[in-house]
C-alpha cells in the first residue's frame, strides 16, 4: 500500500470539486436520482413500518454502498471521457457482486448500531431514544450536555468504522474481492493513511460546515430575510452533498490507483 502525506487528505476535497466542476448538472442529476431512490425506500419503509419499524433508517444503511458506488463510478468515467448520467444510479444493482455489495451494507448498519450502543455509556442511552423513538423523549433531556458528548463518542466510533470500510465497495465491485478480503485491504488502506483522513474530515468541515454558515450570517445581516437564507441554504447543501461524493474515488484512486488499471498485487508492498 502507498503511504500517503497528511496534505493528501485536502487534495481529495480538491479533486472531487474539479470532477464535479467538468460536468456540474449532470452530477446534480446523478444526485436527484440518488434521492428519488431514497424517496422509493421512504415510501416501501412508509408501507411496511408497522411489522419491522424503522425499517426505512435500515433500508438506507444496508443500501450505502450502492449509494456511493454510482459516484464513484462516474469519475471513473470521467477519467476515461465518459458523460455522467443518471442511470449510473444503478451501477451497483446491476453488478454481478450485488450480494456482497449488500452485506457490506449490513455491516455498515452493524457500525452504526454499535456506535449508537457505545453512546449510551455516556447517557444512559438518551442519543438513542432521540434517534428511535423521539415521540417519547422529554423535551428537557435535549438540554443535558450528555447528549451532546454522546452524539460525539458515536460519531467518532462510526466515522472509524466508516474508514475501515472507506474502500471496501469498489474493491468489491471492481476487483472483484470476496466481502471480507476487501474489508481486509480497506482497513490496512485507511489505517495507512489515517493522517490524510484527519485532514480531509477536517477540511470538510470547514469547506462544507463553517464556510456555509458565515455565508448564511453575511446573508441574513445583509437581507435581514430568513427567506434568503432558506432560498441560499438549498443549492449550498445540493451542491456540497454532490461535491462531498464525489470526494470518494481520489481517495480510492490514490491508494490503489485509476480503477481501470490497478492490481492489488502492485499497489501492496
């Protein structure tokens, strides 16, 4: 594996921009049929929530990977002169590793269901009742500081989990790895290239978190209309959600190189 500088982490931000900068409505289309898919599984979730509840938050974790995959394959196209559309939505269920594709999924919702666990040893498990059954939660208990460390402790051990897993769909669907030997080279890449992963959750943040909101605040004290800030706030969080994907294959790309040519057996040393 290739040991990447820390800087590599905002290079990934950088890169993903400039995909989506080559054909920007095009990957807003490619982000509309992702939400139409979601807005599917909302409907099934809808339709069935009272023999499995929460089946919809469920549905949307084992479905991550065929969520991202699509983004990633359209760089991958780009790379190679091919035009993004919207049907590449399906890349993942047209793949013939569709039940791998489909417990990494399980396992992404696995991460999450520990992370939401390890929360409660801070709260008392008040994070996860907001999460699950927020109709019961007393209002009060939104004021408790608790909740807040809570909500932080399992973001840090999903985001870990998260890395772990980072490259495990494209190895899968690409090289064709069985489930757990890409989970294998997916935790040793990330774990690689940890300091790169610091600096691009950080400089996300900032790009996509504090950047927006001092954008908002100039908005507001310049209009003094809430209206103008909702109207901004749509297109900033469409077009951030789609660059934020598109971030997913340089990471992947600097690991292991352009998909179309790499091998494991030259890219591990």
């Amino acid at each position: 594996m290739t040991n990447l500088p820390a800087k590599t982490g905002w290079l990934w931000i950088r890169q993903g921009f400039q995909y989506f900068k080559q054909q920007p409505m095009e990957f807003i289309s490619l982000f509309l049929a992702y939400l139409f898919f979601v807005l599917i599984i909302g409907l099934i979730s809808y339709g069935v929530s009272g023999l499995i509840p929460h089946i919809g938050q469920l549905l949307t974790f084992i479905c991550l990977p065929l969520f991202t995959l699509p983004f990633m394959q359209a760089c991958k196209g780009l790379d190679q002169g091919q035009r993004v559309h919207p049907l590449l939505m399906l890349t993942g269920l047209r793949s013939p590793q569709l039940p791998s594709l489909l417990m990494l999924g399980l396992l992404y919702l696995l991460a999450a269901w520990v992370a939401l666990l390890a929360s409660t040893l801070i709260d008392g498990g008040l994070f996860m009742q907001l999460l699950t059954e927020s109709d019961k939660l007393d209002p009060s208990a939104l004021e408790d500081g608790a909740m807040a460390a809570a909500m932080l402790f399992a973001m840090l051990i999903y985001g870990l989990a998260l890395m772990a897993l980072w490259f495990a769909a494209p190895l899968i669907a690409w090289q064709e790895m069985p489930l757990f030997k890409a989970i294998f080279y997916s935790f040793f890449s990330a774990l690689k290239c940890f300091p790169a992963f610091i600096v691009y959750a950080l400089s996300w943040f900032a790009v996509a978190g504090i950047a927006p909101a001092i954008l908002m605040i100039m908005v507001a004290s310049m209009t003094g209309s809430q209206d103008a800030v909702v109207m901004l706030m749509v297109p900033v969080s469409l077009i951030s959600n789609v660059i934020l994907y598109c971030t997913f294959y340089p990471s992947y790309k600097s690991m292991f190189g352009p998909a179309e040519t790499e091998t494991v057996s030259s890219t591990i040393s």
